[in-house]
C-alpha cells in the first residue's frame, strides 16, 4: 500500500511533466505560426514561377532538355522529409510508413534516398539503404540555400543519366492536426501543372512574348529553378506539418498529466481519509475497552 | 491607351519583397540595362546581377535595389520580378559585403587550382553590386577609395 508520502511525491513529478509539455506546447506553437508564415509568404514566388515557366514550354514545340527526359524507371531516388525531433506524436512515424510503402511498391528497382531531418535519416541508415547523402539540421530554420544544395545534387545526378526518376515524400500542412502525406515527382519535370498558378495568373500564358535570350537557354535557368522552389515548398509544408503535429501532441500530453494527477489527488485523499477513520476507530475502541 | 503606371512586384523564393505602382523601371536584364515605361511590349527576360531602380508615382524619388540573377516578366502594366535575392538598399550591410569581397579576392588572389571560379567570380560581383548599390543609396560616392 502506497503511503501519503508516495503519492504527493508521484504527483509533483507529474506535475514538473506536465510544466515541461505546457512549455513545449507553446513552443510549438509559436514555431507553427512562423513556419506557416514562411510556407505562405513562398507562395508567390512558386507560383508566378510555374506560370513563367509555363509559357515558356508552351512556346517550345518540342521542348528538350536532360531534366525533361524520361527514362524507364530503373534507378529511383526518393528524397524523404522527416523531423529533426522526436515528441511530435506519429509524425515521423507516419512519414517513414509511407516512405517505406513507396519503396516496397517499387521493389526490384535501383533505390537510393535522401533523407532531410535527423530522425529519417536514423531510421533509413538502420534499414540498410543506400543513402546519396544527407541533409539534418536544416529544417529549424528552412533556408532556400538549402533546398538549392539538394536540387542542385539531384539535377545533377539526373542529368548524367545516375538516376532515372526522382520523388519526393513529405507531409503537406493541413490543419494542425491533420497533414497530407504526399509522394510528388519531382524528375523528370512533367507537363507544369495547370491551376497552380490558373487563379492569379489568369490567361496571361496566351500572351506573345518578347525573349530577350533564346527560349531553350531560358528554360535551362527555369527548370532547375522550378525543381529549387517544389523542395522548398516541401520543406515548408513539412516543417509547419511538424510543428503542427508536436503542437498537438504536447497538448494532449499536458490533458493526460491533469488527468493523471487528478486521479492521483483522489487516491490520496481516499488513503488519508482511510488513515483518519483507521485512527478513530482505534481511539474509539481503545476508550470503550477501558470504560 | 496606353496604362498610366506599371505595377511592379518583387518576389524571391523566401518572400514577396516588393508591390508597388510605379512609374518607370530599370531592370539588370542578363545581356545589359533594360527601362521599362508603361505600355512596354510583353517580354521575358533572365535576370544578371545588378541594380534594379525604380521611380515613385511622383517621379522624383527613386529606390534602388540589388538583385541576383532571376528572370522578369514584362508586360505592358506590370512587371514581375523572380528574383534569387533581392534587398533594398537601405538593408544591406555594407560591413558584410566589403567582408565578402575580400574574401572573394583573396580566394582569387591566392593561385589555387581547386577553386570554383564561377562561385568566386559569382561571389565577388555579388559583393560588387551590394556595396554599389548601398553606397548610392547613402550619398556617399561609389569609389571613394
């Protein structure tokens, strides 16, 4: 039987828990706001891109480039973005799931990865793959020197013909507690998609341009500029989506801690109040023995 | 009928820098200075590194800006610039720029074989521009050296 004594002491580690998780929590929080600032505040750079990019295809008639060329798909690199953390719930469980579904769905084939984040990077060097190389450290402040390094890598183990595709598996902020997990081609470039950019754009792609240089020297700058902002863009996303996530799982840490030490606070009231009726009786009988 | 002003926005991969009417603007187009003025014909063009000014509605004050390398969109009432970095004048940190120089030169001074020449030279024309570009802004002449 646990004494008095047991209990206080078990309830005020709860409670220093507890403080720890309400810490991080707001921590979170504010790290969430900022993230979500950064992926909003890249948004019209990416799309005003696209929409250049766009109707600069749209002016090649048959457009080539390495980065277009499509490949059997023998040599699959995946770039998998994950935390750079623990204690954000099932983040980077979730991520490494879907990462493995899409390796086991291309067995057989040549896989190599990138991970981005400390914890895929554990993971994936645990499960004996074939890492390229490796970007940790880099998601608590999402630099676009960043994403330009593992574009620049990628492109160019595409070009020389290393590689045959290239994707890219991070989680796509949705709400803070839900996010998308996403698997997107990254390479070869497919046909830019329409609608990113259809709303503010409008029909301006139709317009008969001027080029100062030569469309094919055009899009040789745009396409490896248009693969630099898509790895932004993911990283954003996955860094909001994993704020969003510890955000969420610390508050409900801190909700479990109260209830833990409200149950706590019940059981030792029970034992003290036992302990006091116990004590009664023993006076009670002790007084009526002697009467 | 020709519009009046020209819209021009500034964007960079981090964030949007710049949205603003104007009346006149001047581009460092890759194969040299373009001016725009309202009404201008649609055109696409890469970016080099250089000065991109511009003048307020009034006409009388100008800004300035150092932008790397990018692409512009033209089109007859806006102009839109993609740029890989893009500061104002008035940020710049002319400390950092001139520190950025000398490394710059000294890398290139220094005879070795191994360096990255595009980067070196990238680097230092970055430099260049930045410390350019800050010093009209602040009034005090460009060589002053």
């Amino acid at each position: 039987m646990p004494t008095l004594l047991d209990f206080r002491r078990r309830i005020r580690s709860v409670k220093s828990t507890q403080q720890i998780t309400r810490a991080m929590k707001f921590v979170a929080a504010a790290r969430l706001r900022r993230a979500q600032e950064a992926a909003l505040a890249a948004r019209p750079y990416a799309r005003e891109l696209a929409r250049v990019l766009r109707s600069t295809m749209s002016r090649i008639v048959e457009p080539e480039h390495p980065l277009l060329a499509v490949r059997p798909e023998e040599r699959i690199l995946a770039i998998v973005l994950t935390g750079e953390r623990g204690l954000a719930g099932a983040f980077n469980t979730n991520i490494l799931r879907k990462a493995n579904e899409f390796f086991r769905g291309h067995k057989g084939k040549k896989l190599s990865v990138i991970p981005v984040g400390k914890k895929g990077r554990d993971s994936l060097k645990k499960a004996g793959f074939n890492l390229i190389s490796e970007y940790i450290n880099v998601l608590a402040k999402v630099e676009f020197a960043t994403a330009r390094d593992i574009s620049t890598l990628v492109t160019d183990l595409y070009s020389k013909e290393e590689i045959d595709s290239v994707y890219i598996i991070f989680s796509e902020f949705k709400t803070v507690m839900t996010a998308n997990l996403v698997v997107e081609k990254l390479l070869p470039v497919e046909a830019v998609r329409e609608g990113e950019g259809a709303a503010a754009g409008g029909t301006s792609s139709q317009v008969d341009y001027i080029y100062e240089q030569p469309e094919e020297q055009l899009l040789d700058k745009l396409l490896p500029r248009y693969i630099e902002t898509q790895i932004l863009r993911a990283m954003l996303e996955s860094s909001a989506a994993e704020h969003g996530a510890r955000m969420t799982a610390m508050e409900s840490a801190t909700k479990n801690a109260g209830d833990v030490i409200e149950a706590l606070t019940l059981h030792m009231n029970k034992v003290r109040q036992a302990a006091i009726t116990k004590e009664i009786i023993e006076i009670v009988s002790g007084a009526s023995s002697t009467a | 009928m020709l519009p009046e002003s020209i819209e021009l926005i500034v964007v960079t991969p981090e964030r949007q820098l710049l949205r603003q009417r104007t009346k006149e603007v001047q581009l460092p187009g890759a194969d040299g200075y373009l001016g725009i003025l309202p009404g201008h014909a649609p055109l696409i063009t890469e970016l080099g590194i250089g000065e991109l000014s511009y003048h307020d509605m009034s006409g009388k004050e100008s800004v300035h800006l150092a932008v790397l390398r990018g692409f512009a969109e033209v089109l007859p009432d806006r102009v839109t610039v993609l740029a890989e970095t893009a500061e104002f004048a008035a940020d710049i940190d002319i400390a950092r720029a001139e520190a950025a120089k000398a490394r710059a030169e000294k890398r290139l001074a220094s005879g070795d074989t191994n360096i990255d020449w595009d980067r070196v030279t990238v680097a230092l024309q970055r430099a260049l521009i930045r410390i350019q570009v800050a010093r009209k802004y602040r009034g005090v002449p460009v060589d002053s050296r």
